[in-house]
C-alpha cells in the first residue's frame, strides 16, 4: 500500500526561551560558545561526523512518533539538516535522558539489536549509542534502523522539548550508514512520491504539518518554483545573491545555501551577516543582535535571489519576538564552502517559503506559504 501521509507538528517553547525564563541563558552561552556551524560538519575540517547544534535548531517544531510493538511514543524533531534518527534508551543514564522518554527494548516484540556503534557529535558533546531495528510509525515501516542513545550531552539536551531527532537528509552524511527515515520508505514502495514537504505556520498558531509522500496545493498560494539540488548531503541550493532595497549586500558572487528545517534561525558569512545586522539596525549585546519592537514596520525586506526567483522576508517574518524583546533572525556562521560561502535557510525562510523536499528529482520546490 502506498501512502501520503501528513504528520502535525507542535509548536513547543524553544530551548533558547526555556534558559531565558530559567536564568541559565548567559551562564548557558559562556559555558557552550554559540557554534551553529559545527551541525554542518561536511564542510568542517575538523570532524567527520554529522553534527547538530541544538541551542537554535527549530525547537519550536516538534513531532510526535512511535518505535516498536506495542508502540512507544516519542517526540522528535524533524530536522532536513541531518540524516539519523534516534531516541533515548532505558541504557541512558546521562542527566539529558533523565528528561526525556527512553526507548525499552525488552517491551517490544518486534526489536532486533545491531552490534553496530554510533555517534552523533553536538557543539557541546557527543550523543554515544547503538543502532537497532523497529517499527516506526510515521507510515506503518515495519523495518526503522535508529539509534538509542547510552550518554547524551549535558544541560541542553535535558531542557530540549524533544526526545530524540528524526533526519531528513540524505544518506551520504547519516551516521554510521544507518538508512533513514524517508530513504526506508522509499525502498519499501511505501510513499506514492519520492517527495516529502514542510509547513510551518507562523506566529505560534497551530497547523504545522509534514508531508510523507506528495505535498499538499492547500499550503500555499501561486505556484512552485524549483531548484536543483547541488550537493547531495545536506538539502544544498545555489542562491545567486542577497538584496536589501534592490542592492546586493551579500553573496555577491553566487553561494551555496541550505534548507534546514532544524535550524530556527538564517545564517551566513559573519562579515556578511554583520552587514545585514548593521542595514537593519540591529544592535549586538551579549551575543545576540537586539531589535527595537517599535521599529519593525519601518524595517527592510531581506530578499534571496534563488534560480532566478526572489523570496522576500519581510521584517515581521526576520525579527524574533519573545517576552518582550525582539532579536533578529540572521546570525553569522563560518562555513567553508567551494564559492562564497555557505548560507543556511532555516525556519524564519520555510515559515513564509512553503517547502517540497523531492528526493525522486534531486530538487527544493518553494511556493509562498498561506
């Protein structure tokens, strides 16, 4: 049977406001440097793991998935710039898990263990485990290699709203070749398309939703445009430029660019990043760049040249509100990259940019979100 199925995303409290409210943020930030680009570690010359940063992966977007049989519920972020999926396990004993849902294997009939080791390194530490296989239930897949985690990286991890991970990349950067999700359904026919797609809604309303299988015309308006996929590993674009007011202010030459579901924020080249920080007038205190509330309606579009097409992001959509204060949403990130550098496109984009992920094409379809 094949299937198109549509799996709800809750919007949930970033990690980022968790500490805020806690009084952690600052002690937080001085004791784990801010590193975004260490999740991209395909283009870092110091690891040969995929990596995940989880201070400002879209924490706000969680799923919920069961493992085994009976089904075990897990929630989990689903993150197109990573490739494992893996849940805590009752073999845990790290502070993290003590947190979270942990996977019992004894409870499932349909468990099957692997000698196989993996590790998933962080910005802040490793998450160490083993891989089996179970049956997910995202569509019924009776045959999910994941991983279960034995140690799991300290504090962040122990507040993160979600369990585990579910990556949606490619199998080139999965960690210890472990199949993914959605490279499993497709080798068991089990989506009608090689396709799966993203909407996120904006302003804490509800209806966020992925889309195994096909996606959906009711999530956006106008049509889809379609860019090839450069670099299989990551879900890698070519972007021709970045404008404010009709001037190029950064990629000028061409750069790569990411879609990244798990990643909440834009990111860029910092001196590039820093310019656009300066043309919108935001001001750098304690690690972040701070927005006057009040002076959104008088702020620029930031607009992303991509095979042709501009995605513009108005000031509404690039600033973060919380709690009273406004930070903006781009933030500088050093990744080597062949050409001009690496950007990521994370929620901020995919909030106002609908997002096709079609593994059948090697292609990022973008239409405007409703």
């Amino acid at each position: 049977v094949k299937w198109l199925a549509m799996l709800p995303l809750m919007k949930t409290k970033s990690l980022r406001a968790t500490l805020q409210e806690k009084g952690l943020l600052d002690e937080f930030l001085k004791k784990y440097p801010y590193d975004l680009a260490s999740k991209y570690s395909m283009y870092a010359q110091t690891f040969n793991e995929p990596m995940a940063n989880i201070m400002d992966v879209s924490i706000e977007y969680v799923a919920v998935i069961t493992l085994g049989t009976p089904p075990q519920s897990f929630k989990v972020l689903l993150d197109t710039g990573s490739s494992n999926l893996w849940v805590p396990s009752i073999y845990c004993s790290s502070q993290a898990c003590s947190n979270h849902q942990k996977f019992n294997p004894s409870l499932s009939s349909t468990y099957r263990a692997l000698n196989t080791a993996l590790q998933v390194a962080y910005g802040t530490g490793s998450m160490t485990g083993f891989l089996a296989y179970d049956t997910l239930t995202v569509i019924a897949d009776p045959n999910q290699m994941f991983g279960l985690s034995e140690t799991e990286p300290g504090t962040f991890l122990y507040y993160s709203p979600f369990d585990g991970i579910l990556g949606l990349a490619y199998p080139s950067i999965s960690a210890s070749g472990a199949t993914p999700v959605f490279d499993n359904m497709m080798n068991q026919g089990l989506v009608t398309e090689d396709v799966f797609a993203f909407y996120l809604s904006r302003d804490g309303a509800s209806g966020s939703v992925v889309t195994f299988g096909g996606y959906e015309t009711a999530y956006y308006t106008g049509q889809v445009n379609w860019i090839p996929v450069t670099v299989q590993g990551y879900w890698q674009i070519a972007m021709e430029n970045v404008m404010i007011n009709g001037q190029v202010v950064a990629c000028s030459q061409g750069c790569g660019a990411i879609v990244d579901s798990g990643t909440s924020l834009i990111a860029g080249p910092p001196s590039e990043i820093s310019n656009i920080q300066q043309l919108i007038g935001a001001q750098l205190y304690n690690n972040d760049y701070y927005i006057t509330c009040g002076n959104i309606p008088n702020m620029p579009d930031v607009t992303f040249t991509l095979n042709g097409i501009q995605y513009t992001l108005p000031a509404s959509a690039y600033v973060r509100q919380m709690n009273g204060y406004c930070t903006s949403g781009f933030q500088g990130m050093n990744l080597p990259s062949a050409n001009g550098g690496l950007w990521i496109l994370g929620d901020v984009f995919i909030r106002e940019y609908y997002a096709i992920f079609d593994r059948g094409n090697n292609l990022v379809g973008l239409a405007s979100a409703v």
